[in-house]
C-alpha cells in the first residue's frame, strides 16, 4: 500500500478546512502543507515533492478550475482531488475529465477522505512504478539490440574473411573496399545511417565468389567464357547468402547490383544510370579502384595514377560521373587508407 510519508498539499482559502484536513490526514501519517491560494500552492509545488494536491474549486483570483491544468502541466504525476460544494459536483467531475483523479464534497466525511486520498496516491504509486519498469525495459531493449548488431556485425565480418581464407589474393580487399566507400558516400553527404550500410555491404560484397569454384578464383591465365559466366553470378550468389540474415534492402541490393554499369551492360540485371542502387554505384567505384591497384593471379597491380585515369576514363560510361568526382575529391582520405 501506500508509504503514509507521502507529502500533500491542501489548496483552499478558507483556514479552518485546511486545518480540519490537515489534522486528520497528518494523524494518518502524512506530512501536509497548506496554501490558500494558487500563487501559494505553485511554489509549494515548486519547492517541494508533492505527491497529491487537494485542490478547492472556488477560491479568489485563480480558481480550483483554472489552477488544475498548471499543476497537470507543470507535475504530470501528481495526484489531485477536488474540493468541492455539493452544488459544484457538475464541475468537479469535468475535472476529472482534465486529469483530477477523484472530488470531495463539502461537508466532509472524513473516513471517505482518507479513502479518496489513499487510492489516489497508490494509484499514483503504482503508475510511477510503471513508467520505471517501461524505462527500464528501454533500455533492457537498446542493450539486446546493440547485442544483436555486435552478433551480427561478427557475422558479417567471419562471412568475409571467409572468403579472404578461400582467395589469398583477396587479403583485406573487401575491408579496404568499405573504407573507401565510407570516404566516398561522406563525401557525398550520405547520413551516417546511409554509410554504415555502405561499409557493410563492402564487406560482404564479393561474398557470393565463396560459391565459385577456388581454381577459377585462383586462376592465373584468362578465364574462358564458361569460367567467366561462373564469376558472373558472384552477386546473385551473395544476395542469396545474405537474404535470410540481412533485412537491410540496401544492403542487399548493393552486393547484387555492384558490378552493374552506368551505360547498362553490366552484370546481373543490366541496370543503368540511376536505375543502379546508390550504394552500388559507389561500391562499382571503390571496388573497381580497389582491385586495380591489388596483385592479382593474373596481372599485376597498378599504380594508384594510373587507376585513378583509368576510373576517370569511364566516367560516365562504366561509373556514375557523381560518385566518380566525389571519389576523386576524396582521394586524401582514400590515400590514408591505401596507407594504412
């Protein structure tokens, strides 16, 4: 039940009330203050813990009526009570209506006072309880998400290496591709929700090649046609991977649609301009530079000028002209990584 230290404010002009309610409240083990007026009973409320209010309709200048809303504004979780004539009861259940928890009428019975009081703060009390375990259940819900996103992050990173394990050549490849996409999409303006989503598609992005067969990942002469075609649906196979433990669609459409091509012939849905997923558009950049200037079983790598011209040669044709020049601007924080 309730903690009978509860604090009340009796709000009413008339001393004798106040005393009479006081005196019976406080032999119930309340501490009890008292206000005639409402300039009097707000900085009560100011200056100390009110648990309940008990709140005369009629009173000189500001009334029982219009002080109400202030004290629910200002003390959403106080309690108030109206006191009440009996010809005002019309008025005092349309304050309840605006938050008043019950009324009393004048001449008082006092039994039926403490009763009144004692609901209204363990309905109080218990509705404090309430908005605590809510808190509380927040928070116990942020934490259970941040692990989740931790076990997910995990697995997205043990996906990658993975496939680093399978293709020696592709050593740091798809960490460095989702450095430089990060680079680009900030210099790009992209929320940071919108990058976050951008560096874990590339580290996933070349995930479906764990479906391609190792000697011809590792091949070191030009793949045949058939060999190529193998290759080719890398990204169909990663979005498949990914599809039951990614709900991200942005995520997802980045890995299917990064080897697309801005003119149209690329690869698996021959998507062009911007019909290509942002996040692929700018993953085609990154990946593109990435491997061009990487060792691979086949060629050697190139310079960080000469793949950059050679990016810039296709601008507009293999890449996205946009993200090409916000690659270009970028080129600082790509060298830092390149570096790093």
């Amino acid at each position: 039940m309730t903690d009978k230290q509860e604090n009340i404010l009796i709000v009413d002009d008339e001393k004798p009330i106040r005393q009479l309610l006081r005196d019976e409240l406080s032999g119930e083990g309340y501490r009890c203050y008292e206000a005639a007026d409402a300039g009097q009973a707000l900085k009560k409320l100011r200056n100390n813990t009110i648990g309940l209010v008990m709140l005369d309709i009629r009173m000189p200048g500001k009334s029982g009526v219009e002080l109400l809303p202030e004290i629910k504004a200002r003390s959403p979780n106080v309690s108030v009570i109206m006191i009440t004539a009996a010809s005002d009861i019309r008025v005092a259940v349309q304050c309840m209506r605006q938050g008043a928890y019950d009324y009393i009428a004048k001449p008082f019975e006092l039994d039926g006072v403490t009763i009144s009081v004692a609901r209204a703060l363990e309905r109080r009390r218990l509705e404090l309880e309430n908005e605590e375990y809510q808190q509380h259940l927040e928070e116990k819900v942020s934490e259970q998400a941040s692990k989740i996103r931790t076990a997910f992050l995990n697995g997205i990173t043990s996906l990658a290496y993975a496939l680093e394990a399978k293709d020696a050549y592709t050593s740091g490849h798809s960490k460095r591709v989702a450095d430089i996409s990060a680079a680009i999409a900030r210099e790009l303006n992209l929320s940071q929700d919108k990058i976050n989503k951008l560096e874990l598609a590339g580290l996933v992005h070349d995930i479906g090649k764990i479906g391609i067969n190792e000697s011809i990942l590792n091949k070191p002469s030009s793949l045949t046609d058939t060999e190529f075609e193998q290759v080719r649906r890398h990204p169909e196979i990663g979005e498949h991977i990914l599809s039951p433990i990614v709900d991200a669609v942005e995520i997802l459409e980045s890995v299917r649609n990064h080897h697309e091509r801005y003119d149209g012939k690329g690869y698996p849905d021959a998507l062009q301009k911007e019909q290509i997923p942002l996040g692929a558009r700018i993953l085609a950049v990154s990946d593109a530079y990435e491997a061009m200037t990487s060792e691979r079983p086949y060629r050697s790598k190139m310079s960080d000028k000469k793949a950059c011209e050679e990016i810039r040669r296709n601008r507009g044709l293999q890449f996205d002209p946009e993200v090409v020049d916000a690659f270009m601007m970028s080129k600082s924080i790509k060298e830092s990584i390149r570096k790093g």
